[in-house]
DNA sequence: AAGACGAAAGTGGTTGA
DNA sequence: TCAACAACTTTCGTCTT
C-alpha cells in the first residue's frame, strides 16, 4: 500500500527500514533517519461494496480526541423535554444547565486553546499522529479531571505529549520539550509526573534503544556504529547495568563507545549535546561499561594507534 | 588549544520512618 | 513531613593529544 520508493538522501542506499509504530524510515546504510514522520498510508476511511456504489457515504467525521470534544457533544436536554417533571427537579434541571454551560464552555475554550499548542508542538517534533491522538487524548482527560487548575496550560501540554511519547516508545528528550514548548524542563517533569499519576497512567521506563536511531542519526554515524551501540545497550542491561540510570546517559555513553570501536569518534560534547546529558554523565556510564564489559577491543583499538609494533589482530566487531 | 578525566559541591526527586 | 539517598549537573583544575 505505501508505494512510494525512496532513496537515502545522504547515501542513495535503497535499503531503508520502516518503522510504522514510531513513524520513522532509517537508512540501514547509513543510519540517515530519513523520515520522521510518514503519512499513515492504511487509515483509510471505509467504504462499502463497490457495487453499490451509491452508498460510498462517510458516517460523519471521525472520532478523534484531537477535536476539542471528540466530535460529539453531551448537553443537559432543552427545556421541553422535562415538563412533566415537579418543580424541585426542574430547579436542579435549570442549576444543572446553567453550570453545564459554564463548565462546558470553560473547557472548550481551554481544549481549542490548548489542542492547537498541541499540535504545533506535536509538528514542530515531528511526532507521529498515533502519538498526537494520545497525547490529546491525555491532555482532554486532565482537562475533566481538572488538573489544569494551578498550572499552565502549555506546561500540562507538554507534560501530555511527553508522556505520550513515552508511552509509545517515541521518545523525546525533556529538553525537547522544552525547546519546542518554552516552558521549563522541569516544571513540565513535575507535571507529567502529576498528570500520569492522577490519570494513573502506567509508563514503563524508557528503553535506552529507543533513543539511538534519532541520537546516531544526529551524529551522522552509520548503522554499524548504531547496531553496535545497540548491542552494548542490550549486553549491559542483561547485567543490570541500566536499571536507575537515565536511559538518555545509557544511550549516550554506548554510543560514545561504539563510535570509538567504529573509528567515527566523536567528541563527549557532541554526544552530550544530542542526547541532552553532560559529560560527565558520559565518563561515568562509559566507566561502568569498560569495566563491566570487554574492553579488550577498546584497549586494542588504541594500541594500533600506538604504531602497532608487535602483534596485532585484526578483529574489531563481534559479539 | 581542545578534549578527556575526575573531584567536589549543588539540585530535584524518591523513599521510608 | 522530614531526612537520607541516588542520579545527574555544574564547575573547575589537571592531564593528554
């Protein structure tokens, strides 16, 4: 159905790899991602036997939580559906109405504000739509849960949308966030904190390989540095080296080593820089990993530098 | 000069009494 | 509610390339 043939803009390899559930197309050449977000080519809206062909009719507008009230609407009736009721009840009635418009038109207002930060936001990071609809979907739910109350619209955004990449396994960086929504780092950790856990939202820690493709991408280092890196993330996690650390710090150290085995070093700046994480956080993830690893190849690697006088064998990549 | 390294002090969040 | 604690950051001085 996705019929469109493409071509790595960086290396003109044909072999790219499509990942549908994150919305990314990776050259598996060069790790390039190519595309970030492609068009969701099997939404398709039904249609009805084609020999019927009159009937090809839409069944209204689709339901998404990206309109402010899913596309439907929920109103306390009209006045002359309740004539038959005593007068107590018509009171609560007209109470009832009377605080269901208030309410209802707060919220709109609010949800047509804030959906449209969303979906700035949302584009501006190249987010998937399956991510967009979740994090509307979130957003929606704390608006009724009335968790806005005493915090920024925009920052409760954020704290949606960040939460919905994580749900996803798309994830971004709570520095992106900030970046793309101007709001503090860690007021909107603080309030995705609060969000996912009064809407009791169940997120499971990041897995640090999910952060490599976009990471490697940035850092221009080809898809056997990135498969490397991968490999060193899933070795160090069978020996718990990754639980409670920072899945950025993880992802960032292994590439820092798998571009240095490559031959594609890059400075522990650069890494930084992308993966949101200082330096020293580098040093130290890329400490317990030469050490809880082999490092052997490492040590190797600069031997050769070293005018390589004696022995040395020539086995760089494998497990 | 630039990059890598590491010590020391500070920040914000989690946990357990 | 408070204190201890771990992870991470900031800052800064030293060493290596």
């Amino acid at each position: 159905m996705s019929m469109y043939v493409k071509r790595c803009p960086e290396c003109g390899s044909l072999n790219l790899s499509y990942h549908h559930d994150k919305g990314e197309v990776i050259c598996r050449d060069c790790g390039l991602v190519v595309e970030d977000k492609m068009v969701d080519f099997d939404q398709e809206w039904r249609e009805f036997d084609g020999d019927t062909g009159a009937q090809k009719r839409r069944t209204g507008s689709p339901m998404s939580y990206r309109q402010f009230d899913k596309g439907l609407g929920t109103d306390v009736g009209r006045a002359e559906d309740i004539y038959k009721l005593d007068g107590k009840t018509k009171n609560k009635f007209f109470r009832l109405r009377k605080w269901q418009q208030r309410v209802s038109t707060a919220i709109e207002r609010n949800l047509k504000l804030a959906l449209s930060e969303l979906k700035r936001i949302s584009s501006f990071l190249k987010l998937p739509e399956s991510v967009e609809e979740e994090s509307s979907r979130i957003y929606t739910l704390a608006v009724q849960k009335g968790l806005v109350r005493g915090r920024s619209m925009e920052s409760v955004v954020a704290g949606a949308i960040y939460a919905a990449c994580r749900k996803h396994d798309v994830p971004r960086t709570l520095d992106e966030l900030a970046e793309s929504s101007g709001i503090d780092r860690k007021e909107i950790g603080r309030t995705y904190r609060f969000v996912i856990r009064e809407l009791d939202i169940k997120i499971l820690p990041s897995n640090p390989v999910d952060y490599i493709p976009r990471f490697a991408s940035e850092l221009k280092l080809n898809a056997l540095t990135q498969s490397k890196a991968v490999e060193i993330i899933e070795e160090a996690r069978s020996i718990a080296l990754t639980s409670g650390r920072g899945p950025t710090g993880i992802a960032a150290a292994a590439l820092y080593v798998a571009a240095l085995l490559h031959g594609e070093k890059r400075t522990q700046r650069a890494v930084a820089d992308v993966a949101g994480v200082t330096e020293v956080t580098i040093r130290n993830r890329y400490k317990e990993l030469l050490s809880e690893l082999d490092l052997e190849e490492q040590i190797k690697k600069k031997k050769k530098k070293l005018k390589g006088e004696d022995d040395d064998e020539e086995d760089v990549d494998e497990e």
